[in-house]
C-alpha cells in the first residue's frame, strides 16, 4: 500500500450481521499518490515545466448558478449550512433546498482492499467485499462500516474486480503531483475540480504505471478540440515520449491511436469515428490498455469506439495530456487511472432488470436466480438446475431489480462521494469538524471522517442534465 | 466567472421538482474579483465599509466587504420615472455617455433631461459627441414570436441536415441549417443590433437589404430565382468574418476575410452593424469593438429592405442563437474611441443629409442650433443634425475627482462616478464636472467597482 494517508471511519450502529462467508483477499488500493514532480515532455522543448499552483477553498454551488468559494463550517438540521467566505464579514447561513453540491478541495483517500463495486437501485455506489448472499440479504464488507448485512433488494449489480486492481488516481481535486508545460498565454489551469485547457500546452503526471490499465475521464469543449492522451509515457525529462507510449488523439468526431516507435516514429493505427458525436460538447472517454493481451480499447460514453490489436507497450509509467488547438477551450474533469491485471473493472450500465444474471471471463452470460453466494460460490438456479460458479470466473453479477426501500425526499437527503470511487446516500444530520452524521435506509446510522468526501451532492431528485438530446437542453448551454 | 463566461461547459441545473428553484433572469448577480457569482438582491451599498447582499437561500444579509466585489448586474425593474426614452445621447471626453433629452446649450454647459438622474449640466469642455435620435425611431425592438418572419427553404446547399429556426424566450435557435426572413423596411441609414450565442462552430449568414424571403445559393445563384443585390455579412468557422455585395448577375469576388480571434474564446457576442446608402457604408462592431469599416467603391449594393438570417453549419450539433434583435434609424455617428474627429480644434455639426458645417456651437435652444461659422453666424434647426462633434479642450481641467464605479444603464449609456450610497433612500453619486446626482435604480443594468487602477 503506497503512500496513503491514515483514517479513520466510524459507523454507529448496523444491521444485524449474517453469515460471513469466505471474504476474498485480494488487494485493492486507494491512493493519494506522491510522485516526484517529474516533466512530461512531448515535444515542446523550449516550454518549462511547472508545478501547478494549490487550490486551497472548498466550492459551494447553487441550483441557480450562484457559487462561492471559502470553507463549510457545519450543518445541522436547525442551523442550516454555514459557509465561511473569506470575502463576507461573517459567517453565511444557508438552507439547503437550493444547493447543489459542495466540493471539497482537502478529501483525502481511504485505503482499502475490496474485491468487488457494488452498485446500488438508487444509483449509489460502493466499493466493498461480499461475504455473503441470500434471497434477502447481502453481506458485504466496506470501508466504512466494516462487516454489515443490508438488504438484497437495494443491489443492482456487482462488479467483481480483478486481481491487483488498484486505482492510481482518482480527481483532480487539486493540482498537486501534476506538472505543466504551458505554453504562453498560459494554456492549463486547474479550477474548481478540473483542468482548464485554453490553448497548446502538456499536462502530465507520473504514476509508476506498471500493469494494464485503464484511463477515464470527462471532457468538455468549445469549438472543436484535438487533445492527445499518452499513456506509459516516460518522465524523463527528456523532449520526447518514448518508444512503447500510447498516445490516444481525441476530436468531436474522431478517435485515432499513435504507437511510438524506438525510434521516435509514430505508427498511426486505423482511426474509429466517436459514437454518437452529434451535438455532443462533452463525452466520458475511457482507454483500456490491456498489456497481456497487447490490445487498446476506446469506449466513448460507455461504448465501445474501437479496440485496436497488436499493441506493443513500452516501459513508460506516466500519463499526459496534451491540447494541441489555441482556438478551443477544453475541461478535464472526473479523471480516474485504475491498475489491474488479467481483466479491467467491465462496464457497467446497471439498468434495471427482471431477471438476475451472472456475466463471466469468457464474455459468456447466464441468466436466472442467483440463489446465494457462499464459500466462494455463486450458486445460479437455471430452471431445474442449479449451478455453482467460483467467483474467480464472475465478472458481474445483475440483480432483478425489486422494491428496495428508498429515502424519504428532503433538502437534507445528500448524496456524498468518495474519494477514490464511490458513493453514498443519505439524510444528512449533522456535519462538524469531527463528524459527518446520517442515516441511510439501506446502511442505517452512518458516521463518517469529514475529509473522506470529496464532494457532497443535495437535492437528488432534481432531474439532472444528462447530455444534449433533449431539445431544450440542445440550447440551455446558450441561455444566460 | 472566467469558467462560466468561457465555455457555458457545466450542465445547466433544471429546478427542483417539489419547489421552484430561484431562476437567476429575475436576481440581481453579484460578482466578486475571485470569480465567484451569487444571485439575490442588492439591498445596500455604503462604499468602503460593505455591500450587503440577500440571497434567497441566506437565512439573513450576507455583507461583503467592497473591495472584493467586481460588480452587480441588475435583473430588470420597474423605473421610478416611468418612462425612459430620450432623444439624444451624449458622449463624454472620457469615453462616458449619456442618454437624455437635450434642454440646452450654451458656450459654458450642455444640460442634459435623463430620466434616470434629472437635469444634468455638463460642461463643455468634456463634451465630445451629441448625438441626435441615436435609438430612435425604433423599427423592431426584440423577437417575440415567428410571427412576420419567413422560414426559408433550406435544403439546398445545406451541408448538414436543414431544419427550420425554433422561439424560445425572445430569442431563435437552430441547430440545422435553416433560414429566416422578414422585410424590415430598413430606412436608408440603419442600425442593427443582435446578440448571438453559439455551440459548435459558428456558421451564421446575415443577408442586409435583401429582397429575397428566400436563402439564395451563392455558388449558383446566377440559375437561381431572381432576387435583388443584398450585402452578405458572414460568420464562419467561428473567427471568421466575411463581407461582400452579392449580385444576380456580378460575378463573386473574393471578398476580404477578417480573422476575430477572440471569438475563439468565446460563445456569444453582441453584433452592432451600421449602414448608410449615402456613404456606401456597412460598419461592423463586436462586442462595442469596431471591426471593420466598409466603404464599398462600386455603391450600396443592398437593394432590398429586409434581413435574413441563415444558419448553415458545417457540422451536425452546432446550435447558435439569436437574441436581443433590435433594429433602428442610424444617425451616421461611429460612437466609440475611433470615431474620427473631423477637425479636433473646431466643433463640427454632422447633417442629416450628409453634409458638414465647422463652426462654433453658440447655443441650442427652441430647436434651433446656432453655429459661428466662418462665413458668419447661422441657425439650423435641429430636425435636420444628425450629430455635432465637439471641438477638443485645449486648457487646463480642474483636478479628476474620485470615482469608484461605473455605471452602464439598462436603456443605453455609461458613466464614471464616485457612488456615495446606495440603499433604502436612493442611490446617490457624485459625477465628476456634473456635481451631486440621485440615480434611480432601476436605470442600472450593471455596476462595476473600480480598482486602484481603473480609477488611474
């Protein structure tokens, strides 16, 4: 386990504990990573890398637009949110019913070693380990809770991950481990979350990437953007990207792959066109770089763009983002660079179903009632038959989706995530400098670390704008 | 709101479905130099100790301190005065200017009626422009429905698919290649004002004193319907800027193409065109910036009375919005920095027929300006000047005064001035050379707190 930060985690009370079954030792990491401040040169040899200057204030956003920096005091039931902004002479009181989210510029990462993702009916996510399951109850562990039983009804899906997956990075949050070569004017930024990048310029960050991995994040863009994402680059400090780097070449419309030669050559692979690319200005990009089985994957909003063969990766460890137009401006945002071996964390969209299914490693499917899991096993009823699957050959497993029991709508009904993944909902009952305190249908008392949440999201039945396909949502970007 | 202002990239909140959440068109914004943005309502100012603030959320008044506050924009509201139009706008030798009814003239003062501060006296020595009826007439004041307006056919030529153009809010969109006419009977001198919004790249044709309801193809227009010369202002690629006289018969020549690299950067901007039939004249702002001002050697193309608007993006989800369409007579004054001085030493009267008079501004009064020329005194009645560009002080001027804002007013104008209070009782400044004003408050549309700097 490397370089994480101790915490601590409390939670209050539970349900009832059920069988415990075999819990699977697998490691699995989250980070705050450390690296040595090293420069990602891909070919701007006069530029100088930097450091990327420190955020230092929490955000408070609004539905209606309003944001303000400073730092969250408390929150409580009958005080409301006290926000501490530098630039008021006191203390702001707010009520909830119209905040939408607080992000928080110091969440530190939990350390944890969970063998599966568990994803949840009311769009909640956990990482965690299974222990057991029945036709009503699932046992689980996780990082804040420890060992706890929780009903069966409230799981969707869940991901079973892969030997030695670790998530190398997960943010940005703020600037720190990243280097910048920017050209003048100055072209990244990093601003509330997310880097800004107005015009050529490199941003990269060594990460002692030594397994396949899998890179994502969002972006968002005016105009039309061309942005190069490197992966297994050398942090050399020499002026080019090494023989081995993958380098991804994103557009609105289009996808291509650059393999770096020895040489310094790139060989262009076959370029894919981006799916669904019309009347996108954003777009989840996930790059899978498999090195046992020599592949690159592209999925684009969850769908797979194109999987390129043959790959041969080199011995670089860093990755690099690079914005090559000075008429576009581009966001990062949600960035997450995972480790595994054998077998990346699949996709997965969790929609409901009526029917459970296990998915294996051979890409095969089953569907029918997954009675339990115990020792190790899935046992999956088909018909007459029933079959008992080791885990080590399950991908995912889907639940029929069923009447779980919901939180009752309030302004204080949250939702928090955590740094490194995941996601919890909650009726929110008090956060001090000690202790954020709530409860959850489906976890009970919850108590938690203030600095484990990286964000905290209100409101959750505001219908959220998702993409641009509806038709006023094709012009609300352009409304003032 | 650097990220905001930018890109426009985080999805738009919708409202909360069990209360309505505030929407912000009805908020005053309050901005501070950190980027930060809260709506509400100003409720009062007392400069150098606070700016108080409520927000609808806040369970009190949030007092911000005033040296972090950029500036406050002002939802619109009901003016005290009840009427706010004017006949005449006055520019200021530091680059200010006000709206209001000329009252009178004389060789000390100008003295201005605004509705938004009474009478004005201002002296002549900071005077630079006077414009006559800069606004007015009015021939089409915002979009408030298709009605009037003509859907063009916009299948050919289209390079994506073509649509039509949709209202929303006093505003068209398109997102497809679409096309939108109507006949404004735009006077020989006019003056059109727009805003426009975009995503994607920008690929916006405007067609000026066109007589086609019709998109026409340029690159076959000669086989086309007939229609009659039209100029061809045209936005594409984003940053670029075309214009050029299009005739049935002419052959296109390549015309000029004007890189705004700013509009890179940006995904709106505010398009101000000015046209004189007289001069051969199509001048194009940006943003209050000019671009470019065109004198077309071969006469006014435009043959027509009408505008069209065609969308043609050259890829599929590109959107663009039109806005705040404003259309009037224009006066033939270039109002900003680089208005040329026709003679900084002499006060010049610009006629409406084109014509010029040097000579001294005795006084205005009854209608009637009174010029010492050098062929004598003369009187001309007001009814035929379009402007009068004032000769440039030469003396000393007294010591600048502080300021500490500046104002820019919802129906047009701008001024410097030192804020002295603004809350329950009224808003109270202090203009430099003019003296001690009471503003009303619904004049502003926006109120920006000057620096150390800015104040220099």
């Amino acid at each position: 386990m490397k370089g994480n930060t101790a915490w601590a985690c409390l939670l209050l009370c539970w349900l009832p504990l059920g069988a415990v079954g075999q819990i699977l030792q697998q490691q699995f990491q989250f980070q705050q990573f450390q690296p040595g401040q090293t420069f990602l040169q891909f070919g701007n040899q006069a530029a100088k890398a930097e450091r990327m200057p420190e955020p230092t204030s929490d955000v408070l956003e609004f539905v209606d637009g309003s944001a303000l920096h400073g730092q969250l005091a408390r929150m409580d039931l009958e005080h409301g949110l006290t926000w501490a902004q530098p630039e008021a002479r006191n203390p702001i009181h707010f009520r909830p019913d119209h905040v939408d989210f607080i992000r928080f510029a110091h969440a530190q990462s939990v350390s944890m070693s969970p063998t599966c993702h568990l994803w949840f009916a009311d769009g909640d996510d956990l990482y965690g380990s299974i222990t057991s399951l029945d036709s009503e109850r699932l046992g689980l562990r996780t990082w804040f809770g420890g060992s706890m039983v929780i009903p069966r009804a409230a799981v969707r899906a869940i991901t079973l991950l892969s030997p030695n997956y670790s998530v190398e990075y997960e943010g940005p949050y703020d600037a720190g481990g990243w280097v910048v070569v920017n050209n003048s004017p100055k072209s990244w930024t990093f601003h509330d979350g997310a880097f800004i990048g107005t015009g050529p310029g490199t941003l990269g960050r060594e990460l002692n990437l030594t397994n396949s991995c899998t890179v994502e994040f969002d972006v968002a863009w005016t105009g039309v953007f061309a942005l190069e994402a490197g992966i297994y680059c050398d942090a050399t400090g020499r002026l080019e990207i090494n023989g081995g780097s993958c380098v991804v070449n994103l557009t609105p419309r289009q996808i291509s792959l650059n393999q770096i030669q020895n040489t310094g050559m790139f060989l262009n692979m076959a370029n894919a066109p981006v799916p669904g690319s019309e009347g996108q200005s954003r777009m989840h990009v996930a790059i899978e770089c498999d090195k046992a089985q020599g592949t690159v994957s592209v999925f684009i909003n969850h769908l797979l763009a194109k999987t390129w063969k043959d790959f041969g990766f080199g011995s670089g460890t860093g990755v690099m983002f690079k914005q090559q137009l000075s008429s576009s401006t581009l966001k990062l945002s949600h960035l997450k660079i995972s480790q595994w071996e054998g077998r990346c964390e699949p996709e997965t969209a969790a929609l409901a179903t009526n029917i459970d299914a296990i998915y294996f490693i051979n890409h095969d499917r089953a569907a029918g009632k997954i009675e339990s899991i115990q020792d190790g096993k899935a046992r999956l009823a088909l018909g007459e038959k029933v079959l008992e699957i080791p885990l080590e050959r399950v991908t995912q497993m889907e639940f029929a989706a069923a009447k779980a029991s919901t939180e009752p709508p309030s302004p204080w009904q949250v939702r928090a995530h955590f740094p490194g993944g995941g996601s919890l909902s909650f009726q929110l009952e008090k956060w001090d400098d000690k202790a954020v305190a709530g409860q959850s249908a489906i976890f009970g008392s919850l108590a938690f670390q203030p600095r484990s949440i990286r964000e905290m999201e209100f409101n959750l039945n505001r219908p959220k704008a998702e993409g641009v396909a509806a038709d006023n949502k094709e012009f609300e970007e352009l409304d003032e | 709101m650097v990220l905001a202002g930018l890109l426009a990239l985080n999805a738009v909140a919708a409202p909360l479905s069990a209360e309505p959440a505030p929407t912000n068109a009805e908020a005053d914004c309050l901005s501070l130099r950190d980027g930060d943005v809260l709506y509400g309502k100003l409720l009062e100012i007392q400069p150098g100790s606070l700016i108080r603030w409520q927000h609808p959320d806040a369970s009190e008044p949030i007092d911000f301190k005033p040296e972090s506050v950029a500036q406050i924009g002002f939802a619109p509201r009901p003016s005290t005065a009840g009427r706010t139009d004017y006949s005449c706008k006055l520019w200021l030798a530091n680059g200010d200017a006000l709206a209001g009814n000329l009252v009178a003239c004389d060789r000390d003062a100008l003295t201005l009626d605004t509705w938004y501060a009474g009478k004005l006296k201002v002296p002549r020595r900071v005077l630079q422009t006077l414009a006559f009826n800069p606004g007015a007439p009015v021939l089409f004041d915002g979009l408030t429905g298709l009605e009037g307006w003509t859907q063009g056919d916009a299948t050919k030529g289209a390079i994506t698919e073509s649509g039509q153009w949709s209202y929303r809010n006093g505003a068209f969109y398109a997102d497809k290649a679409a096309s939108i006419a109507r006949d404004l009977k735009l006077p020989d001198r006019s003056h059109i004002q727009f805003d426009m919004a975009w995503r994607g790249l920008l690929s916006l044709a405007v067609a000026l004193y066109t007589d086609s309801l019709q998109p026409i193809r340029l690159d076959n227009k000669e086989n086309g319907p007939d229609f009659g010369a039209f100029y061809s202002l045209r936005f594409t690629s984003t940053i670029f800027v075309t214009l050029e006289a299009i005739r049935k018969k002419d052959p296109r020549r390549v015309p000029e193409q004007l890189m705004i690299q700013s509009l890179s950067q940006k995904d709106r901007a505010h398009v101000d065109v000015r046209m004189s039939k007289a001069e051969h004249r199509v001048a194009l702002f940006i943003d209050g910036m000019l671009i470019k001002d065109w004198i077309d050697p071969g006469g006014f193309a435009g043959e027509g009375t009408g505008i069209r608007f065609v969308n043609n993006p050259l890829n599929s989800g590109s959107v663009v919005k039109l806005s705040n369409f404003r259309v009037s007579k224009w006066n033939g004054v270039l109002d900003d920095d680089s208005t040329e001085a026709p003679d900084p030493s002499h006060d010049v009267t610009l006629l409406e027929s084109g014509a010029k008079a040097s000579g001294a501004v005795v006084s205005i009064a009854d209608g009637q300006i009174s010029l010492l020329t050098a062929g004598g005194a003369t009187n001309i009645p007001l009814a035929a000047v379009g402007a009068i560009e004032f000769a440039r002080f030469q003396g000393q001027s007294p010591p600048a005064s502080a300021v500490n804002a500046h104002a820019t007013f919802r129906q047009g104008g701008n001024v410097t001035f030192e804020l002295l209070a603004w809350g329950p009782g009224g808003v109270a400044g202090l203009i430099p050379d003019i003296g001690k004003v009471k503003f009303d408050p619904a004049a502003f549309e926006r109120l920006q707190f000057l620096t150390a700097e800015r104040k220099n």
